[in-house]
C-alpha cells in the first residue's frame, strides 16, 4: 500500500499533461517547493535545456512538464519503482521520447527523489541521461573531446 508520501508524487505523475499540470500542481506541490531539474546551475544545458536548473515555486514545476510536452513527442513514461520512507520518495524508470523538431527518438533512465510534507511536494530532483535528451536536438557538428590522460582526442 503506498504512503501517503508515495501517493502524493504518484497523483503528479499521473497529471503532468498539459491539460493537467499547471491543477494537479496547484494542487499537489508547495507554494515554495524546490525543483531541481538535471542540474543545480549550468548555463549551456539551460540553453538546450531551459528548464534545466534549480527553481523555487511551482512556475519550475509547470514550465519543465509544458516544455517537456511541446518540444517532444511523449512514445513512453514507464515508472518501475516507486517507494518511500516517511517524506522521502524515490521514483525509478525510463521514458522515450520523440524531439518534435528534429524526429529523433531518444530513451533514457531516469530517477526523482521527492520530499513531501503535509500532503504537498515541497522538494522533487528529476534525473535522466541529458546527453542523450539534449542530443535528440542535435542537427550538426562536432565535439573533439579527451577522457584518458594517457590516450587521444576522438570526435563525437
């Protein structure tokens, strides 16, 4: 039986549709919440990326899921784990998504830990392979990149 914590971000899970979002936010997340989208700051992913970052209140909460849903095609939003212990909840699964702008589809794990208190999210870090989300609007160029100290550039 889930908690009522799990419930909580369960409910916003289910109503981040465009149609949805901005009542089950009102609804289910804190005047102050904190929402941590990938990142706490890193200005090039913002470019890509918007809604990447740290915000506070629930404008953070109903820009990522709106830009989500305009910028890609949503083919999959499969939650595997969902658990919690007191205000803590963890949220395991993959997504597949659809770049509206380019048609590159890109599947990725993602992770959300969320605090909960009085029936409100009031803290929710959303994690996934932002390589791979921000290369699906990739249309051109070239990275020289080196990992190994001891080894050679290679080009991505």
């Amino acid at each position: 039986m889930a908690t009522n914590a799990t419930a909580v971000v369960e409910d916003f899970l289910n109503n981040t549709a465009p149609d949805k979002v901005e009542a089950a936010t009102a609804r289910l997340v804190a005047e102050d919440a904190e929402y941590i989208s990938l990142n706490f700051d890193n200005p090039l992913l913002k470019q890509v990326l918007p809604w990447a970052g740290s915000g506070t209140g629930r404008k953070p909460y109903v820009d990522t899921f709106l830009g989500v849903w305009t910028w890609w095609t949503i083919e999959s939003f499969a939650v595997e784990a969902l658990f919690g212990d007191g205000e803590d909840v963890a949220v395991f699964g993959s997504f597949t998504y659809r770049a509206n702008a380019t048609g590159k589809s890109v599947t990725s794990p993602m992770a959300i830990h969320a605090k909960v208190r009085d029936g409100q999210i009031v803290s929710f870090l959303f994690m996934e392979d932002t390589f791979a989300t921000a290369g699906s609007f990739r249309t051109g160029g070239t990275w020289t990149i080196k990992t190994d100290p001891d080894g050679d550039e290679f080009e991505v």
